[in-house]
C-alpha cells in the first residue's frame, strides 16, 4: 500500500480555492487502483474543513490542525502530531511554501514539490483562472496598506524572494545582487529610486544578509515578513519575483506569473515551467553579479 499526505500550510481563502483543489485533482490524476491512499493534512480552521468537503474529500482523508502563527513559534509539543503523519507516508507533497518548510523543520526527507504537475494545462489552466480572479479583486489600497507596513514608498521597488525551500535558499547572494544592482542605477541616476529585497524570516543565510544590509553605505535594505509563505498574499504589493532555485520553486512561480508579476530566474535552468512564464527576466545565472545585471536592466527599462 502507498500512501501520499498532501500538505497545505495556512490555506486561506485563495489556497481553499485554488490550491487544495488543484491536489485533490493531482491526487485523483495520479491514482491507479487500490493501492494508493491520499491523505491531507491541513492547517487552518473549520473553513478549511468545509472547503476539503465542498471538492469532495472525506473527513477521513482530512488531517485538520491549528493554523500556525509562524513557524519558529511552533511548541514542540504541537508538532508531535504532524511529525508521526510525515513519518507514517510514503511520500509527502507539499503544495505551499510554508508546508515544505514544515517538512523540512520535521527532518522529512522524502518531500515532493508540485512544479512539473502544476504545469499540466488542466490543472494549471485552473490555478491560473483562480489567481487571476483573486488578483483582480486587489486594490490599490491594499498595496499601499502592505508597503506601508514594510516602510517602503511607492517609488521603491520591492523585489520578492520566492521558492519552496526557504532553508535552501542562498539569501545572502540574493541580497548581494540586490546591493549591486542598487549601485549601478545609483551611478547611472544619482537620487534613483530604492530597490528591496523582501524574504521570509526562515531562509537560508538571512543572518548574513541581514548583516551585509546594515553595512550598505547606502538605502538597501532587506524586508523579512512570514506571508511570504503564502506568495498570493504579499505578490500584489511587489514589483518583481527573484527565484533562485526555478528547479525547486513549485507553485510559487505560477503565483507569480498570473498576478502579473516579473519572475527573474537563471537561464541556465532548463524548465518548461520556465518557457511558459509571461513575464520572465532571464539571468546569466544564480550568480549575484548575473542577478544585479539582469535586475538593472529591468529597473532601468522596466518593458524587458
């Protein structure tokens, strides 16, 4: 018998809609027979349960748990529960960032991300048309409410850093080519406007990047909000989408995407994911210098 628990970490209203439905459907897609068993374990309220049961999922195949208030606020006695459910699967799918962070907090090794089954043209078809009704329905207000909240002015440009894996992702490089491309265009255009680099508290080497901010000479520095880990939430009031790690950047990408937002990622990454992005800056590679060139070039002519 295989058994697959699908993980979804603070739904919210966007997630109910779009993302637990879209793994219900890639469960149902990718079950042959009796010997396959999926399971969901999801944090959130007792809306959460009513949108498992409004696409059809038993309460049997529900593993409801408290939402989470932040990850590094977790007791460890609230994770005893989720840790003997990742360790009783086959395979675990975690379908938001925050539920992969979840895993890997939990030493779960055998974590799948969903890029290559997002792509499918039913299923993403489906994502995309939800998204883009749930960005439409944003307004101006809410952007400014979420960049005042960060202390940012509307000319600043707010540069989103987006994967599934927060421990693996290098934020200190990220914040490097953040620092560079800010210097160029302060070279090239003395009083040009600041550029930021927003990242979840959780992510691999913030310390450091955290430190080479505060050495800046100048303006730049780095934004840690925990939404993060729900992109459809923070998406709206940012300029642009860095992704250093495309290969590992599940749903996140697509998020991306359908709000309209510029996605920067390494061209030296083969993906079809990355070939269907309507909005993709190309960089050389995960390099910071290749990551402030292509990042300055946007800035400076944002059509590209």
């Amino acid at each position: 018998m295989s058994r697959t628990l699908h993980v979804i970490d603070q739904p919210g209203v966007v997630a109910e809609a779009a993302v637990l439905r879209l793994s219900a459907d890639a469960a149902r897609l990718a079950t042959h027979g009796d010997n396959e068993q999926h399971a969901w374990l999801l944090f959130g309220g007792e809306a959460t349960r009513d949108a498992a049961r409004a696409i059809g999922l038993r309460d049997e195949q529900v593993c409801l748990l408290p939402k989470p208030t932040g990850l590094h606020k977790l007791l460890p006695a609230s994770l005893a529960k989720p840790k003997h459910l990742l360790g009783q699967a086959h395979r675990v799918v975690c379908w938001t960032e925050g539920a992969a962070q979840i895993a890997s907090l939990l030493g779960c090794a055998h974590v799948l991300r969903r890029v290559q089954d997002a792509t499918l043209s039913r299923l993403a078809h489906r994502i995309t048309q939800q998204a883009s009704r749930d960005a439409f329905g944003t307004t101006q207000q809410d952007r400014a409410a979420l960049r005042e909240r960060w202390g940012v002015d509307a000319g600043t440009r707010v540069i989103v850093l987006i994967g599934d894996r927060f421990d693996r992702i290098n934020t200190s490089d990220a914040m490097m080519g953040i620092a560079l491309a800010q210097e160029a265009l302060r070279a090239a255009q003395p009083g040009h406007a600041d550029v930021r680099l927003l990242c979840h508290p959780l992510t691999n080497r913030r310390p450091e990047a955290s430190e080479l901010s505060g050495l800046l000479s100048f303006d730049c520095h780095l934004i840690q909000e925990e939404a993060v880990a729900m992109p459809w939430s923070v998406l709206p009031a940012c300029d642009a989408a860095l992704c250093p790690l495309p290969e590992e950047a599940g749903l996140s990408i697509l998020w991306a995407n359908v709000m309209g937002v510029p996605v920067l990622a390494p061209g030296e990454v083969c993906l079809p994911l990355l070939d269907e992005l309507e909005h993709l800056i190309s960089t050389r590679s995960r390099k910071p210098g290749d990551m402030a060139d292509a990042l300055t070039q946007w800035v400076s002519r944002p059509s590209l």
